[in-house]
C-alpha cells in the first residue's frame, strides 16, 4: 500500500512538471502580446501601424531564432552559434523580445522603463543557475543579430513623396503613409514588387460601377442601407497594426499546445508574412496611385462611366488612411496570416478563435473558418468606406501568396 501511494506520488510530481513546462510555452505568446502592447501606442509617432508590425516581427523572430539555437528543429532566420541544450528556452526567448524592444525605444522613456520592469520580473520567476545565464545570452545574442540586420532595411528612408499638383493649386496636405516601403527589403520576399497585382479595373467598366456603388451606399457615414450588424462589423475593422492579427497567431499556439519551439516558429512565420505584405501592398499602392473613393464619390461625374452619380458631400465612416486605395491593405494582411496558419494547421478549419477590437469595445468576434475570417475583414473594409469589391478580392489573394511564399521559403525544418 506504501509503495502505491509512493508511485502515485511521483507520478502526480511527473504530470506537474510536465504541465509547467507544457505552459511556458506561453513564453512566445506572453511576449508578443507585451511587445504589440508596448508598441502599439507608438504607431502615431512612428508613422503607421506598419512600424508597429515591423518592431513586431523582429521580436518574434529574435524569439524564434533564440529558442531554435537550443533546440534546433528549423533552419534558422539568421544562423546563430551552437547553443547547449541545458539552456533556458523561456530565459532566452524573453531576452530576445525585451531586448529587440528596447531597441526601439529612447532608452529614457517610460515605454523603455516598463519594458525593463517587465523583462526582469519575467526573469526573477526563473530559478538562477547555468541554464537561466545561458538562455539570458542566447537570447542577447539573437535579438542583436536580427537588430543588426534590420538596422539598413530601408523602413525609416525620408518620406520623399512627390503630391500630385499644379502650380498654386491647393491639395489636402497630410503626410503619406508607407511612402517609403516600396523600396524596403523585405524579411523573406525576393523583392516588394513580387506579387504586384495587375492594375485597377476600368473606370469606365461595368465592374468599376458595381463596386463603386456598392461602396457609395453601403460604405458612406449616413447610409441607410448598411445595417447595425454591418456598421459594427466596419467600425471593429478600423482596429490597424499587430493588435489586429498576432491574437490569430497566439490563439492558434495555444489552442494546438504547440511547444516552445513550435509555437515560436508559428508566430515567426505570420508576423514575417504581415510585414512582407506591408511591403508588398505599399508596392502595388504608390506604383498605381488609384483614387480613394472619398476622392471617387464626390467626383463621380468624372470617370466617364454614366453609372457612377457624383454625390458631394458623401464621407465614410472615419478618416480615409493615407494611402493610395488599391489593393487593401487589411486584405492582403488577413490573406497572409490566414494562409500561413491554414499551411501549418493542414486546412481552412479552425478551433475557434476570438476576438475583440480596441475600436469595438464590449464586443467578440468569433470565426471557425479562415474563410469566414477574410470575408468579415473584406466586407468591413467596404462597409467602412476605405475600399472598393474588386480591391479587397485583389488583396486577399495578394495575401495569400506572401503567406505561402514565406511558409515554403523560411524557418523550413531540419531534415
């Protein structure tokens, strides 16, 4: 009887241990909602959510490329030194993203005090000894090869865009965003211009027409035509940068119990793909400069298409981004992180995912599908105003193959 309760015992110890090491896994996950926590608020200050999931994508990669030197299943983002397999896999993976941070930030700011403050409680948790000293320099060591790298990527060039003009004429005078990020490299595509899609349709096609009206009476502030449902839908969708998509990404870790290394690569992966369609889509926007439909609307009558009536005073729901329109860009960025989990999930079915939008407060939304998913982000970004159908087709399927494009060319497995 002794030795049963004894066996019983030990086993009870074993389960334990082997649930505490399944959880910190949730190192990567508990890491990137920190990182997209702290630089979310800079989004402003740093001239678009597309600076936002740049920081964010170096940290999930200085994770990745930390973790994978201990354990190394994957070819690595930038080849490190042979790490020992002792090492701390959560010491090194939560170095790497607090020091890719603080990379980013003034170093006497409060965001950089708070990063600080929240790297050392994370390492005060794990117990001192040859692992913890050896992960905290893997991690150093990770986070510093990806900042060196990413130090001449172009994303910070002078925004040197020409406004169409002509002498004397007023035009509005807010800055563009993304102006520059035609011409960065990007983390794992060959160029920016690699999956530019063919140019907008006619203005004078029926196809234009059907959009354009689609989007005048559905997508304009005082519609009434658009319902609650649709109205709710477009205003949770103004939610922009890494808070929109890493919660998929991180869902999709825990909801799989992916391990440490796995759901680091899993997180890698999509926060590349995101950045990659950043560039991809600023690429396809400033090469053909085509109308917003604010722009579109009020000068209806200029298209020489008979169905497209000018309406004067038409306005979306909020403020136009400032970008050129086509394609979309929450579309090709839903495409990509949706067909990156699609090629690691084996398929487009879902555990369910949730969501909510710092733009929709107090409401969830839920998907089983990655089908349904793009659909909502393509109809919200109609509904809002910001995008004409046949831009938000274009851009999914734009997002689609930056997301395959990466799966099948990064972070590939050892054989």
């Amino acid at each position: 009887m002794k030795r049963t309760i004894g066996l019983f015992a030990v086993a009870i110890v074993v389960l334990a241990l082997a649930s505490a090491r399944q959880a910190r896994a949730d190192v990567i996950t508990e890491w990137d909602e920190k990182g997209t926590a702290f630089v979310t608020p800079l989004t402003a200050a740093w001239g678009g959510p597309n600076m936002a999931q740049r920081a964010m994508t170096m940290v999930d990669v200085a994770m990745f490329d930390a973790v994978n030197a201990i354990d190394p299943r994957y070819r690595p983002f930038i080849a490190q030194a042979p790490a020992q397999s002792s090492a701390s896999k959560e010491a090194a993976a939560a170095v790497a993203a607090g020091t890719v941070l603080l990379s980013l930030v003034s170093a006497d700011s409060k965001t950089a005090a708070d990063i600080r403050a929240a790297l050392a409680a994370h390492l005060e948790a794990i117990a001192p000894g040859d692992a913890k000293t050896l992960g905290i320099k893997i991690g150093q060591e990770a986070a510093s090869s990806v900042i060196k790298k990413c130090e001449t990527d172009g994303s910070d060039a002078p925004d040197a865009y020409r406004p169409k003009t002509k002498p004397g004429v007023y035009i509005p005078t807010a800055l563009t965003v993304g102006s520059v990020w035609p011409q960065m490299m990007p983390f794992v595509l060959k160029e920016p211009s690699q999956f530019r899609p063919a140019p907008p349709v006619a203005l004078q096609s029926e196809e234009f027409a059907r959009s354009y009206n689609e989007l005048r009476e559905y997508g304009g502030k005082a519609s009434t035509k658009r319902s609650p449902e649709q109205t709710e839908t477009a205003t949770f969708w103004l939610m922009v940068g890494p808070q929109a998509y890493h919660p998929l990404l991180r869902q999709i870790c825990t909801k799989k119990a992916l391990s440490v290394v796995d759901c680091a690569r899993t997180m890698a992966l999509g926060a590349i793909s995101l950045t990659d369609a950043y560039i991809t889509v600023y690429d396809a926007k400033y090469h053909y400069e085509f109308w917003r439909p604010i722009t579109a609307i009020r000068n209806g009558d200029m298209t020489g298409n008979a169905n497209t009536p000018r309406d004067a005073t038409w306005q979306p729901i909020a403020d136009t981004p400032g970008h050129p329109e086509y394609p979309c860009a929450h579309c090709i960025l839903s495409g990509a992180v949706t067909r990156v989990i699609e090629l690691q999930l084996g398929g487009s079915a879902l555990p369910e995912l949730s969501m909510t939008s710092v733009t929709m407060p107090n409401v969830t939304h839920r998907w089983t599908t990655l089908e349904a998913f793009t659909q909502e982000v393509a109809n919200a970004r109609i509904w809002a105003g910001f995008h004409y159908r046949f831009s938000t087709v274009v851009g999914t399927e734009m997002g689609r193959k930056v997301g395959q494009y990466v799966v099948e060319s990064a972070l590939l497995p050892v054989r």
